[in-house]
C-alpha cells in the first residue's frame, strides 16, 4: 500500500519535472545547494566559527578571477579575512537550518489546530479561525523585529548572539503557523465529509485515530505546498532580521549577516563579500518559490486561494 | 433614516474597538518600560549612588505602586507624552514624529510605483492569463517575491550608484521646511534620493499587489454580470474597466489595506539599507542603544498607524460596498 504510493508519488515527480523544467531546475540547485551546505565541514578549506583559523592579514581578497587574489580563496576573503566560500557553506547551513526548524514549528502548531478546528467545527473552529486571522494581520515580520528588538535591547547583544539560532527559531516558528492552520482547517474540513471517514467512526475509531491515522495523510499534498512556501519565507525572515542586526552574530554569520557586514565593506570597492551571499540567499529562494508553484500546480490543480 | 443611525452604531463601534486596542497597547507599552527600562537613566545618567537613586525614586513617586504608574503613563500618553529619551533627552514622541514625513514621503513614492505598475499588470494577466506577457509578468513576480527587499537595494546601489553614478545612494538629500513637514519632495535633490529607495520599496509590494488584483479581477470575470454585459455589447477594456475592475477594488482595498504592518517592516529595511532618516532607521538606532522610551513609543506609535489603516479600511468598505448589511438584525 504505501510502496505503491511512494512509486505512484515518484512517477507523478518525473511527469512534473518533464511538464516544468523550471521547477526541476530549481529542485537541482536546491539539492547542489543544501548538499554543499550538509557538507560544509568537509568541503570547506576553513572553520570560519574558529578564530585561530583565520588571519586578519588576509582580508577583502577578491575572488579568484580578479587581480590581487590568493589561490587559496577561491571567492576571496570578508574583512576578518575569513575565507567566503567556507563562510558562505556555512552561513547557507544556519540558513537553512532556522529556516527549515521555524517552518517545523509552524507546522506543529498550526497542523493540529487546524485539524481539531476542521473536524469538531463549532466554537473550536471559530476561535482557532479567529486566532489566525488576528495573527496573519499583525505582519509576522515586523512582529519578528520587535520581538527580538526588544530582547536586544533588555538583555544586550551580548545574549542575543548566545542564543541566536533558537530564538530566531522560535521568533519564526511562533509567527507563521495560521498559514498551516488554515490549510488543514479547510482540506479536513473537506476530508471529514467523506466515507471512509464515517465508515471508521461507525467501526469505532478514536476521533484522535481518525484524525492522526486517516485524515492526515490525506491531506498532506496541500500541507506539502505550503511547506515550501513557507521555509523560503523563513529563510527569507531570518536573512531580514540578520540583516537589521537582530539575528545571527558576525562571529557565526547566517547569509543575511554576511551580506550586511559585507555591505560596509561595498562601497570600499570588496563587492563581493555583500554580492555573493546575496546571489546564494536569492539562489535558495527563487528555487524554493519556483518549486512551491509547481508543486501547488501538480498536487493541487483546482488552485489554493494564497 | 434606520440604515443611518445603523451606520452610526457601526461607526461608535468600530472607534470604541480602536480606542481599546490602543488601550491594549498602551498598556503593552508601559509593562516593557517597567520590564526593560530605567527611568531614573532617563533623567540623571548611570552614575548616581544607591541612596540618590532612592531618595529620587520617592520624590518622583517611582516608587508607587504600579496600577498608580500605569495611570500616569496612560494619562501622560492621552497629553501626548510618552516619556523621554535617553539619547537624546527630548520628548520621545517628538522625536518619532520628526521622523515621521521622511518615511511617509518613502511609502508613498513606493505606493504610487505599485498602483501605477499593478493594476495594468494585474487586469493584463487575468484577461489574457495564457499570454506571453503574462507569464512572463508572473514569472518576474515569483523573481520579485524571491529578493529580500534589502538585496533589491543593495543590487540598485551597486548598479545605479556604484557603477552608473546616476543616483545616490544614501539619506534624503536636500529637504524643505513647511511649518512642522520636512518635505524632500519640492527640490530635485530630494527627488533623486528618493528614487532607489522607493523602487526598492515598491520591489517587494509590487509582485504581492499584481498577483491581489489578478486574483480579484479573476474572481469577478467568472460572474455573471461580466457576461451579461459583453451580451450586451459593451467592448471588453470597457467591461474590465468600469465593470470587474469596479467590483474587484473592494476586495482589492482590504486586502492591501491589512498590509500595513508588513510595509512597516519592509520600510525599515529599506531605510537602513539607504540609511533614509525615517522612523525605522530611529528605531533601530534606539535598539542598538537600548533607548528603551524611544522603543516604546515607536511601537506606540506603530500601533496607532496600524489601528488607524484597519479601521478606515472596514469604514471604507462599509461606505462603498452597499451589499454589506448594517442592520445584522433584519
């Protein structure tokens, strides 16, 4: 049973990548990218966390193919002289790693509210509906920055460099889960409606069965869509929120971080520290976009609303 | 005359949810200040001894009772005082509003470059959605939606400013007092520093809106008014136009209107990327310092304009859509 959904879930993947080539572009990179990142350790020439592995001696070296640069960085050096491609493995690594966690969290969240929502109905229902709507009007973003403004400016950037990763984790997590809640409220609603719904309730199935065993697995297409959607914009958050200086510290820079330390540096003619994480970060986000509509067309043909 | 005194009812209504709201906020506001900040710091500086600090704290009834010091902050905020700064020892509230035209000239060159772009762009895509142009519109959306808006500065500094030298790059440029307006809209320097910030502002709402009035115009060309009217005879820009593009700018109003929130962040992006003297830019120059009033207020502040938006947008969508229903009791 589940063999064959996995094969049938295979083959419908090759039909898609045939009909949108973009879409299996961006899947390539996406993997070339998230690979290098897993594997930073080992292809990176240098720890770039690591103090002693670096020499200010070396820094703003421009990439390989300008004049002045070292063969030994082969995108050239940030101001600390930190090697950038090594930076960049690394930096895409937290990236994705809040990005993917955040997106985790919104999905415990907002899957389960929305499932209770969409099958009990009634009072339930309205106040998770309430709830997300409250949420979604109140700009998850800007509710990110005062979060962490405000622990910045109570605790000092001192602890907000300690403990960086889970809050922006946390700060993400916390803001986005309407987005799944919805998505399930509506799917279960429909989900509910259905036969073999019934058929398990008259057999005697838990409601709690029916939901975790039954509903969920059939509704995890559109769950799938927003997934994707949803990771590109937590990755795009954290980039933001490192960038306004209220995420990851220069020590131990995500891409949003390296780009703004770069940035100073930009007008002093070392583009490239700001230039080529940026290209990465955009990289990592139109691919995640391309894929999320194409997933939305080839699992979902009716068309979600958002 | 019944729907009138409904439409009042409707109107008390709406301002008495926005006065709590506020009310909620305020009193936000007031437990961060109790929570993070030190009133005394904003008065004398750090060094003053234990029993100075006490003696003072007295004096000045900081030592009261909180429900007390909740009143205070709440009647001083009716008055329109919201403590002072510590950086730099002024009202706060002042201070945020000085800064207020700088990031509200930067939005509405932003909006005027959106409701120029989207609304064509739109109405193309949903009428002729398999048309080259339209993917290609699209497809520049999904590209669009992808750079952080502070890249799309970045990029337009570098081409632009870096390597063009047309524009520059950073602050407003000349500006000119009217009364209590700074505005950079009157000379040509101003204007010049406008542009990059508002085309990188505009860069992130503008795929959003395209895609709101696509979906709008999408929803109204399936009715069936649309097809009476093409029954009729009426040429088809005149059915998009005054027809569905009518009808699709209620949905389109409050939906953009409750984005408010999210153009304030993108705002503060682009302010610190152009490093445009607005609220934003304030802001984060307070949390760096630890300005904990300033932070205060700001978000005050923010929460009015955020209270302000929702409410005239349901107020607006009230007056201009007769289908909605006033007396709920009929």
């Amino acid at each position: 049973m589940s063999g064959d959904a996995i094969r049938m879930r295979g083959s419908a993947l090759i039909a898609f990548a045939a009909e949108s080539p973009g879409a299996a572009v961006a899947a390539i990179v996406l993997a070339v990218i998230t690979l290098a990142a897993l594997l930073a350790p080992l292809i990176a020439t240098q720890d770039p966390f690591d103090l002693a592995s670096f020499d200010v001696l070396d820094a703003t070296l421009p990439p390989v193919w300008l004049d002045g640069s070292d063969p030994r960085f082969l995108l050239g050096t940030d101001a600390q002289g930190r090697d950038l491609l090594s930076t960049i493995l690394y930096g895409t690594r937290i990236s994705l790693t809040v990005g993917v966690l955040a997106v985790l969290i919104q999905a415990a969240i907002g899957v389960p509210l929305g499932l209770i929502a969409g099958y009990a109905g009634g009072r339930l229902d309205t106040i998770v509906s309430r709830a997300a709507d409250i949420q979604l009007s109140l700009s998850t973003l800007m509710m990110a920055i005062i979060a962490l403004a405000l622990f910045r400016a109570g605790l000092g950037g001192e602890s907000l460099s300690r403990y960086a990763v889970p809050l922006l984790v946390i700060v993400i997590g916390l803001a986005e889960w309407p987005y799944f809640a919805r998505t399930a409220r509506a799917a279960t609603q429909v989900e509910a409606a259905k036969d073999y719904v019934r058929a398990g309730r008259a057999l005697g199935a838990t409601s709690f069965a029916l939901m975790a065993r039954h509903i969920l697995p059939n509704i995890s297409s559109p769950l799938i869509v927003v997934a994707t959607t949803q990771v590109a914009g937590a990755i795009m958050a954290e980039a933001a929120l490192s960038f306004l200086g209220l995420g990851m510290p220069v020590t131990k820079p995500s891409l949003g971080t390296l780009i703004r330390s770069g940035y100073d540096l930009m007008f002093a003619g070392a583009w490239w520290v700001t230039v080529i994480p940026g290209l990465v970060l955009v990289a990592v986000l139109i691919s995640v976009n391309v894929l999320g509509d194409a997933l939305r067309d080839g699992l979902d043909p009716r068309g979600t609303t958002r | 005359m019944k729907a009138f005194a409904a439409g009042l009812t409707f109107f008390a209504r709406r301002l008495m949810q926005a006065a709590l709201v506020m009310l909620a906020i305020l009193i936000i506001a007031f437990a961060v200040r109790s929570a993070l900040g030190d009133p005394l710091r904003e008065i004398m500086g750090e060094a003053v001894s234990e029993a100075e600090r006490d003696k003072l704290m007295h004096e000045l009834g900081l030592d009261a009772p909180w429900p007390v010091q909740l009143a205070r902050y709440l009647g001083g905020a009716v008055q329109g005082d919201l403590g002072t700064s510590f950086i730099y020892k002024r009202p706060t509230l002042a201070i945020v509003l000085a800064k207020f035209p700088a990031s509200f000239e930067l939005v509405l060159g932003a909006s005027l470059i959106v409701l120029l772009f989207s609304v064509p762009a739109g109405i193309y895509c949903a009428v002729r959605p398999r048309a080259l142009g339209a993917r290609l519109v699209l497809g520049l959306s999904v590209l669009g939606i992808s750079i952080p808006v502070f890249l799309t500065g970045i990029f337009l500094i570098t081409i632009f400013s870096v390597w063009l030298g047309w524009l520059p790059a950073f602050g407003r440029g000349e500006t000119v007092r009217l009364g209590l307006w700074e505005t950079g809209l009157l000379t040509k320097d101003g204007l010049e520093h406008l542009i990059l910030p508002a085309l990188t502002l505009s860069s992130i709402m503008l795929p959003l809106f395209i895609r709101l009035v696509r979906g709008a115009m999408l929803d109204e060309l399936g009715h069936d008014y649309v097809r009476t009217a093409r029954a009729k005879g009426a040429s088809p820009p005149r059915v998009w136009l005054n027809h569905a593009l009518r009808n699709a700018l209620l949905p389109l109003a409050a939906v953009g209107g409750l984005q408010i929130g999210t153009l304030i962040a993108y705002t503060l992006l682009t302010e610190t990327v152009f490093q445009w003297p607005g609220m934003g830019f304030l802001f984060l120059e307070a949390v760096t310092r630890a300005d904990i009033p300033l932070i205060t207020t700001y978000l005050v502040f923010v929460g009015l304009l955020f209270v302000i938006t929702n409410t005239l947008v349901d107020i607006v969508s009230l007056m201009l859509d007769p289908r909605i229903s006033l007396e709920g009791t009929r």
